[in-house]
C-alpha cells in the first residue's frame, strides 16, 4: 500500500511540477490577497469628511473644533455659518459627519449645564456611521474633562471638580487594540480554505475529464489510496501556505506570535486535512469542472461568512449558530487566534481540535464511499 500511495504521490507532484502556470497560481493569488486583504480589513476609520456648524464663534467652540482636527479621525472640509450649506454637505456627499455648535455654547459650559452638540450622521454606511459616532463620543469625552479641569484652576472654582468615576481600561492581549491583530489571523485561516478546497475539489474531476480516471480504476490501487494519493499533495501545500501567510502576519504586518509553534502546527494539520477531506467530497459529486466550480463557490462562501472571521457567531440565529458546528475555519480561527495572541496550549484547544479531527474523518470517510461507489458504477 505504502509503495503505491508513494507512486501516486510523486505522480501528483510531478504533474504539478509540470504545470508552472499551476504553482503560480498557487503562490501568486495567495500572497496579493493576503497583502490586501491585510491592509483593507479593517473597522479603523480615519479622515471622515466632516463639515462644521459653528454658530457661537467662542474660544469654546473652536477648542472642541480643534480636537476632531487633532484625533486624526476627522478632515474639516466646511466650515459655514449656514445650517442649509451643512445639510446640502452630507446630503450631496460632501461630508459624512456634521457637527453644529448652537449659540451659547460656551456660556452653557461654563454654567455648568448641558452645553448643546448636534452631530448630523450620513446613515448610508451605517458601519462606518457608528465607528465615528464612537469617535466623536470619546473626544467630547476628553474635551469635557479637559474643560472640567481648566474651570477646577480658575478663581470661581479653587474647590475643585466634584467627585466623578475614574474609569481605567486594562486591555489584554492586544494592547493597542489594533484591529489588524484579530483580522491578520482570521485572513491565514480563509484564504487557505478557499485556495485549499478549491485545488482538491478539481482534483478526481480532472482525472475523469482527462480520461485517466477509467485507468486508475483498472489499477491495482484502493479507493483509500486514490483518496490519500489525491489528498497528501493538497496537504503539503496547505502547509506551505499556511507558514508563507504566517510569515507575512508577522514580519509584513507585525502581528505578534506567543504561542507555541507546535501547537499551530497541530492545529494547521488538523484544519487541512479537514480543508482536502471536504474538497474531495466536493469532487466526488461532481462530473465536470463547472459543477465543482460551482459546489466550491455555494459551500465556500457560506464558510467564510459563518465561520466567525468578522461576524460573532453568538450574534447568528440559532439555526445558524447550529450549521457553523460543521464548519472547520470555524475552529481554526480559535485556535489560531489564541496561539498568535494569547499563547494557549492543548489543554485549553483540545475542544476545537477534537472537533476538527472528527469532521476530518467523517468527510474522508464519506469520500471514500463516494469513491467506492463510483467505482463499481
């Protein structure tokens, strides 16, 4: 057995050697879509275009003016005394935030009351509306402690603030709460599945549209050592993806890796043999190119959506929640989350790995079947 499954082995990668359009193919896409999507997933928001109301003409209004300029978040791109030029501005897409400042602005600071803010938000693009609004809430936030503290320094207030919350956030993990260090991982995790389980899904359709298919069933060879024979190339390239994307994380975008390196790679074989195992199964039930081609891409798709890579699964109806138990990237976006960023072991992982090693063996198993069947048939 041992000796055939080598022939077949040598016999896939030769003929992958041959093909050098092929092993571009393979390395080419895989790292211009790691280097974008690396750069372009992202919830970071910077340069909103914000036009500005400022109806009070205060050394107030102004200072608060200065704070958006000063966050980065935020380009002034109008500044106008009329309330109808803003409202053309994010109508017409001008701006994306307005921010009015009322007369009195400055007199109800320094009362003490509420001093009245309107911020007109272009709900269009409701996810980059809601990370501004984010924004805007903390650099009010730190102009109003910043005002609380000149007002404590003057003549009219040398008692001080009153009492207040110190709030302290203490983040783990990710310090800088940099939004690339969850996203990089989560991007090695998907563009393997979907490089992966489309290089496997062509591999037995190929084989029939070319005509060989019909000598390897008059061959001496099982159905478990075609399967294994058409599943061991896929691995191994899986592998050299999986270090190459890995490799860009951290020394291109400087995602720090505390983990340790075995536990990663356990992780990875489990995860690709679960990746080839599902594109055989694909391959299997398809006749032509287009077919897998098109099984690839309605069960691919769903995978990546469901698999936690930007979507929290909790937030998924229940029914959903239920389909994402089969999906492996699923598993792997744990675990290769909490080995980059947490450095967390076997003791911790075992349920994911458990997990992917069964829905490894169920697909191999099925394909094997699938095979067998095909070959009496």
């Amino acid at each position: 057995m041992l000796a055939r499954l080598r022939v077949m082995l040598v016999k896939e990668l030769l003929q992958l050697r041959r093909d050098r359009s092929a092993m571009l193919r393979l390395i080419v896409p895989l790292v211009v879509q790691m280097l974008m999507f690396g750069y372009a997933a992202t919830f970071t928001v910077h340069h909103v275009a914000t036009a500005v109301l400022d109806l009070d003409h205060s050394s107030a209004s102004r200072d608060l003016v200065s704070h958006f300029v000063a966050s980065g978040r935020f380009d002034v791109v109008d500044r106008t005394t009329d309330e109808n030029r803003l409202r053309n501005d994010v109508a017409h897409d001008v701006a994306v935030i307005g921010i009015v400042l009322h007369a009195g602005f400055q007199r109800h600071l320094q009362d003490g009351g509420g001093a009245p803010l309107q911020v007109i938000v272009d709900g269009t693009n409701s996810n980059t509306a809601l990370i501004a609004l984010g924004y805007i809430g903390q650099i009010v936030a730190r102009f109003s402690a910043d005002q609380a503290a000149a007002l404590a320094g003057s003549a009219e207030n040398r008692s001080g603030p009153g009492p207040g919350v110190a709030l302290q956030v203490v983040p783990w993990f990710n310090q800088g709460l940099e939004d690339t260090w969850f996203f990089i991982p989560g991007i090695i995790g998907s563009l393997t599945l979907l490089q992966i389980v489309s290089l496997t899904a062509f591999a037995i359709v190929r084989e029939r549209e070319v005509g060989t298919l019909e000598q390897i069933l008059v061959s001496p060879i099982s159905a478990v050592e075609f399967v294994l024979g058409k599943t061991l190339p896929s691995f191994l390239i899986g592998l050299g993806d999986i270090a190459l994307v890995c490799a860009i994380g951290i020394l291109w975008f400087h995602v720090p890796f505390v983990g340790d390196p075995l536990v990663l790679l356990a992780g990875s074989m489990l995860f690709l043999l679960a990746t080839v195992s599902m594109g055989l199964l694909l391959s299997t039930y398809s006749h032509t190119q287009q077919q897998a081609f098109a099984l690839n891409f309605f069960f691919v798709n769903p995978f990546f959506i469901l698999s936690g890579f930007a979507f929290p699964i909790a937030a998924m109806p229940r029914v959903l929640q239920w389909f994402t138990l089969i999906n492996p990237l699923r598993y792997f976006l744990v675990v290769i989350r909490a080995v980059f960023l947490k450095g967390v072991g076997f003791s911790v992982l075992w349920p994911e790995f458990a997990a992917m090693a069964a829905l490894a063996l169920v697909m191999l198993a099925a394909s094997v079947s699938r095979f067998r069947a095909s070959m009496t048939t």
